[in-house]
C-alpha cells in the first residue's frame, strides 16, 4: 500500500507548496494530492491556489510522486475541456496522474459560495451525481483522440484513472459501476463504501479491470493495517498547511 500525503491549499503559498513536495518525495511518500477550492474564503482565508496549475506545478519539479485533485468538482471545469487538460498533464508529468473527480458541495456547504460567485446554480445531489456519471464518457471519448469526427485530441498514454469521491453510498455504487476507482474517507464507513463500490463493479461486469482504491487516513500502525485487510491501493494522509517541515515531522511517525 502506498502513503500519499493531502496538502491544504488554503493561505499557502506555491513556494510552501514546492518545499513540501519536494520534501515528500525525499522522505519516500508515493503521491500528492490538492484539494480543488477557488475561493480562500470558503475555509476563512483570504487565498488559495487553484489545484490543478498547482499540480502542473508540482509535476515539473517533483520527478517521482504521483499527482492528483482530491477531488475536481465536476461543475468546475467542462469535462471536454478537462479530458484535454488531463491529457496534457499525463504527458508533462511522465503518467503520474491520478484523476480524482467529484459532485462538488451542495447547497447547505459552505462551498456553495464558489459556485453562485461565478452565477452558477448550486443543483440538488442527485442532479450532480448524474453531471459526474455524465463526464466520465467525455473525458474518455476525448483520450480516444477523436470527438464527433473532430480529431487530433491529445492521447494519454496511459489514461488516468478516474477516481470518483465517494463519500456516500450512491456515489460508492457509481465509482464501482462506471470509473476506474474510488476515494473514501477514513474510519468505521470505509469498508462499507468499497463494499458497495466492488458490488456494483461486479454487477457491471468491470471486475477484471483496475480499481484505484484511495482511503483517507492517519500513519497511525492500527490503521494503516485496517486499510491493508481492506486491499486499499493508497492511504492518503492529511497533512494541513504544505511545508517541509511538516513533511519531515510527519515522515518521523510512518511506522
């Protein structure tokens, strides 16, 4: 099982950014993920770096870690427009992405601030589940290099997996049934979620096929041994503000 560490975007800076990557990679974590915010004042800051320039970022000047956005809100970025976006930061980073995708927060999050900024409606769950289930085809169709009978779309070479955020049940049976894995939170629900995720992978008949299985969590030995019984591939660990220093303070605790 692999360690990646979750770096906060909020109130940072792209050199504190840099400086933890950079010291993640030399103390032997596998991968860095970003969340994907646009407004600093969703989290009571007055900035944040938008994740995936910061990933880009990230994938020039870190050779090894994998790369990925915990998770894209689908209403962010148009999933044409996403799928070339995504192929051109599988090239730049050498096949390291991996592509973690989302519903977004819904009206009663704070999130829901970022979207009506922009004049966009904030919709009900099932109607941006369905958004999510709706680009996974697109992105897909834009890898295959033609659209429409428009070619010369970039190819990823390999494609990224999809990684759906899958922090309820429905969206656990939707990563199972049309993505290539899934991310859950941490704690008594993620055995559940995979559960269904796997059950509805099997029923689509898509069992043969790789399933990235990411699962927040901490370095603590009993957890990390709950999430090997659970054939987890990733323990995404939480590490707050992205410094070296704290990359180094945390690379002291890996068991």
């Amino acid at each position: 099982m692999k360690i990646d560490v979750l770096f906060d975007p909020f109130g940072t800076t792209w050199r504190d950014v840099r400086e933890g990557a950079l010291a993640a990679e030399a103390e032997g974590f596998d991968g860095v993920w970003l969340y994907d915010h646009l407004a600093g004042s969703v989290h009571r800051h007055d900035r944040v770096l938008e994740s995936w320039t910061t990933l880009t970022a990230i994938a020039a000047t870190v050779p090894r870690l994998a790369i990925g956005p915990m998770v894209l809100n689908v209403a962010n970025r148009d999933p044409g427009t996403l799928g070339v976006m995504a192929a051109t930061l599988q090239e730049i980073s050498n096949g390291r992405l991996l592509l973690g995708l989302g519903a977004g927060g819904g009206r009663e999050t704070p999130y829901a601030a970022e979207q009506w900024a922009f004049g966009r409606t904030v919709d009900a769950d099932h109607v941006r589940r369905r958004a999510v289930e709706a680009a996974v085809p697109i992105l897909r169709s834009v890898w295959s290099g033609s659209v429409a009978g428009v070619g010369g779309f970039l190819r990823p070479d390999p494609a990224p997996p999809i990684i759906l955020g899958g922090f309820g049940p429905r969206m656990a049976e939707l990563a199972g049934r049309v993505a290539d894995g899934i991310n859950v939170p941490g704690g008594p629900r993620a055995g559940n979620l995979l559960a269904i995720a796997r059950s509805a992978r099997a029923a689509a008949g898509r069992d043969d096929s790789p399933f990235v299985v990411t699962v927040s969590s901490d370095l603590d030995s009993r957890a990390l041994q709950h999430l090997e019984e659970l054939e987890v591939d990733r323990a995404v660990v939480f590490l707050g503000a992205p410094s070296a220093e704290r990359v180094h303070a945390l690379a002291k605790r890996r068991p």
